[in-house]
C-alpha cells in the first residue's frame, strides 16, 4: 500500500518572517496527517526552511532543477547544491516552467535524470491545457509527456519517481478535475509506469495537482490511483495544507 503524500509546492511565495511561522505551524500539527508532509519552496529559502525542519518529519523540496550538472550556466541551482540543502524531493517540468521558460520535454527527462544521479525524488509534472481535453487529446498529449522522460531512464531508476497529474486548465484556477477524471488519467499513467517496470507501478506515487482544497480532497483522495496531492495555493495556509493531508 502507498503511504499518501502531500506535498505544498510554494511557488514565489513567501518571506524569512512568513516562511517561519507557516512552518512553525505546521510542524505543531504535522502528527495529524495522514500521510507524509514535504515543502517545495523557493530556492532561496533552502537554508532557512531546512534549519525549521530538522527531525520534523516533514521533507524538504525545490522547485526546479538545472538540466546541467555544474558549469558556467548563470542563475541555475545544481541538484548537487539542492542535496547539500538537505532536499529530498523536486518539482520537475511544472506547467508554469513549461509555458513561462519554455522547458521541453527533453530538458524535463534531462532534470529528472540530474536529480535522480544526486539521490533526490523528480517529482515530473504533466499535464494537459483546456483546448487539448476539449479536443479530446489528454491521452495522447500525457503519452507524450511521460515518455519523454521515462525513454531516458532505466526499468529500476523508474522506481525511485513521482508524478503529479496537473491538468493546466485546474492551476490556481478554483476549477478541479472531478474524481472520476483524475482517476481515469491517473489509471493511465500507472498502466505507462507498469509497461516500464512491474515494480514501478506498485511503487510510484502519482499526485492529483490543481486547485486541490480542503474541500474537494477527501473524494480525489478516495480514488484508487490518486496517491496524494502536489498542492498550490492551498499549501501557503498551514491550517488548509494540513486539512487536506487529514482528509484521507
Ligand atoms: C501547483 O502549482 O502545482 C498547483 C496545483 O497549484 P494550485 O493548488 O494553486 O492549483
């Protein structure tokens, strides 16, 4: 059975003062869960977060990765630098890394592979836009994405990956994709992982992302194949991270 995990990706959000007391927060009531905690944050508060964090129990995450392993590549963060920060997970391929930064889907395989060669967890993001659902190409458009990056890795590296299913059209919109939606991709991208190994299949947690709420959690969280939630705007509220992460 796959623990649940909940993992509150913060975006450019935050400050030293607001950083602290959000995590305070959390650490006083993070025995509620249901689950296992972590924090993506910004990669300039690393330091400060791990320090709150130590024997928390709640793990530590960044939010994107260099495709390079060290070198003249100006403003990039090594996978390397984040280990040394005592991250466990990052965030791989988001959507806003997609459209903002223009990341492809053979950069995204390349940041998986850096931050799997450091012993951290690439949590890959795919997903799909509201004109390709409505054209009827979620499928084909998630193939894409996932093999892209499962081409490059080995049966038994695929073991040691999370994905977050985040239907774009669902991002810090307020819309959600019903249960029964998440769960007919998320049965899909589990198919994707067990053509790729058995044991992945078993072992890989797949996120539901996309205006995930205290409110919607608990029926997206009842669905077979939903292992958990890379969670937004709902994560920067101590009190609405943890209901989510109670509501299993
Ligand atoms: C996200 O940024 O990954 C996300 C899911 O955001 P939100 O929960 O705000 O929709």
């Amino acid at each position: 059975m796959r623990r649940k995990l909940f993992v509150g990706n913060w975006k450019m959000h935050g400050s030293l003062v607001a950083n602290g007391s959000l995590l305070r927060d959390l650490k006083a009531a993070a025995w509620e869960a249901q689950g296992d905690l972590a924090v993506c944050v910004p990669a300039c508060y690393l330091a400060q977060c791990s320090e709150i964090l130590i024997r928390s129990g709640i793990a530590l995450g960044a939010q994107d990765v260099s495709s390079h392993t060290t070198g003249a590549y100006t403003g990039e963060v090594s996978a390397r630098m984040l280990q040394d920060f005592g991250c466990k997970y990052v965030i791989v391929g988001h959507s806003e890394r997609r459209e903002y930064h223009g990341e492809t889907d053979e950069e995204i395989a390349h940041k998986a592979q850096r931050a799997m060669a450091a012993g951290l967890t690439p949590i890959v993001c795919v997903g799909e836009t509201l004109a390709e659902r409505e054209a009827g190409r979620t499928r084909e458009v998630i193939n894409m994405q996932m093999d892209a990056f499962l081409s490059v890795l080995e049966p038994e590296e695929t073991n040691d990956l999370i994905v977050a299913y985040e239907p774009i059209w669902a991002i810090g919109t307020g819309m959600t994709a019903t249960p029964e939606m998440a769960q007919e991709v998320h049965a899909m991208l589990r198919e994707k992982l067990v053509e790729k190994s058995a044991e992945a299949g078993e072992l890989v947690h797949i996120l539901y992302g996309g205006s995930m709420r205290p409110k919607n959690a608990r029926e997206l969280l009842q669905m077979p194949d939903i292992d958990g939630g890379l969670i937004g705007g709902a994560s920067l509220i101590a009190a609405d991270f943890l209901a989510i992460a109670k509501s299993v």
